[in-house]
C-alpha cells in the first residue's frame, strides 16, 4: 500500500522551473534503431531505420520528456513517405509542449533491377533519409519535410577518353539529391534514384553478367561525364519534378586514378 502511495507521488522533475534563463535549441534521442514500413513506387517494404527525435527546449523548462520521444516512435506503425512524416512531426509538438522539433529516419532502400541484358534480377541498396521539421509560429503549426538519397552509379572521364588510344579512367560516383517538398508532394525515392541513374555514364547493378559486363562497359564508355557534367544534368532534371520547393545535388567521383575525390555541388 505505501509502495503505491510512493508511485502516486512520484515528482517529475523534468517539468521544474529552470533558472539558468538558456535556450536548448536541440534536445532529444539519436541513433535509435528501430525496424520500419517504407513506402516504395509499387509495394510496402521493410527496413531497419536509424531515427534522430528532438524538440527545442524554451528556457524556463529544465528538461524534456524523453520517454515520450520514444513511445511517439514505438506508436508510428504507417509506412514512411512524405505524408506520413509530415504527420508524425505535427504530432511532435504538442506531445512535448514544444515550439519547434524535427525527426530524422535514415535506412537502406532497396531496389529489385533486372541486369540490362541477361535480364538476371538483383537488389541494390540506396541510403535515404527523410527529414521533417515543425514549427509553431504565430499560433500556426507550419512543417516542412525533406528526402534525401545517396545513388551509386558509374562515371567515366571524358578526358582520359579523348587522350588516350584506348580506354578511359573510369570511378564509382556518388550522386547525392536532397529535395525540399511541398507539402502536398507525393514523390517516392525511386524518382530521385532514376534522376541520378538515367544522367551518369552507367547504373549500377546487384549482380551482372558477362553480357551485362560488356554492355556496361561499352555504354558508359559511349557515354563520359566530368562530375560537373553529372551535376548539371542532374540537377536539370530534379528541377522539374512536380512537388519540389528547393533542391541539393551533389556528385562525388572516387577518383580512380588520385588518392583524392573529385566533386560538384549545385543549390536551388
């Protein structure tokens, strides 16, 4: 009976006054693994998610409930895409008595591709990241979300093509693309996979062979890019996707023949 009492009256101590008079403008859990729902372009499939939660913490406030953080995570059962994360941020806020806050899910995507030739079936595995942010502002809850995707595909130097008698240099690249949606967006990652992989001198596959090796190799060679060109034309076509607000690109090139990374940006 004194035992229950106790737990009544337990204080919680995170709702105490703060006289410290500072701002925290992040406060929250990161690096929770936790298995989720995505919301691919013709089915639902299952990843594991690295998610980051945090809220801002006004000044008079000495903490934040972190136990709420979690179970707000443990509750989402929908399968992540843009209007599902916009959803949970809005839910963020009023939860943790919060003025701003934002929740950030990074998982391997998977993709089923057929080899070019031999048509052989494989998956290959793009790192995205949705992040969504809310805000009260003037008594208005306003949310923005934001995807990201890191594609790996091939490039070859058109340089090292126009020099030499035969063969060209060719790297792995890393095409980054993050995007700021409009809220009523309903872009899925494969439109940003299939940007980055239509402008580069090649796609990459899971599992190729011989007659995909041969075509891959003859196709990219038909085809070189400088990590400027693969920025430009990238970023060309992300510029005319319906739903977009803003947008990052980004390509890294491995440089295959410096111990040094060759690499472009572009801002909108």
């Amino acid at each position: 009976m004194n035992d229950m009492k106790h737990t009544h009256e337990m204080p919680d101590v995170q709702s105490l006054i703060d006289s410290r008079n500072l701002e925290i403008e992040q406060v929250g859990v990161r690096g929770v693994q936790f298995p989720v729902q995505v919301q691919g372009e013709t089915q639902i499939m299952h990843s594991i998610g690295r998610c980051n939660l945090n809220v801002a913490l006004p000044a008079h406030k000495k903490g934040t409930h972190m136990s709420r953080l979690m179970s707000l995570l443990q509750a989402f059962q929908e399968p992540i895409a843009a209007h599902s994360m916009l959803a949970l941020v809005k839910q963020l806020l009023p939860l943790l008595e919060a003025p701003r806050g934002n929740i950030e899910i990074s998982y391997p995507h998977f993709v089923k591709k057929a080899a070019p030739i031999s048509g052989i079936d494989s998956l290959m595995d793009y790192q995205v990241t949705w992040n969504a942010f809310a805000e009260v502002h003037n008594d208005h809850l306003h949310a923005a979300n934001y995807l990201k995707v890191v594609v790996p595909v091939m490039s070859l130097c058109p340089c090292s093509k126009e020099i030499s008698e035969y063969g060209a240099h060719n790297q792995r690249s890393h095409v980054t693309i993050e995007v700021r949606l409009k809220n009523d967006a309903d872009l899925v990652v494969e439109d940003l996979i299939r940007i980055a992989e239509s402008q580069a001198s090649s796609e990459l596959w899971g599992l190729l062979k011989r007659v995909d090796e041969k075509f891959v190799t003859e196709h990219s060679y038909d085809n070189p890019k400088f990590v400027e060109d693969l920025a430009r034309d990238v970023a060309t076509q992300v510029a005319q996707l319906p739903g977009i607000e803003s947008y990052e690109v980004e390509v890294e090139n491995f440089e295959s023949i410096h111990n040094h990374s060759a690499f472009a940006r572009i801002v909108s």
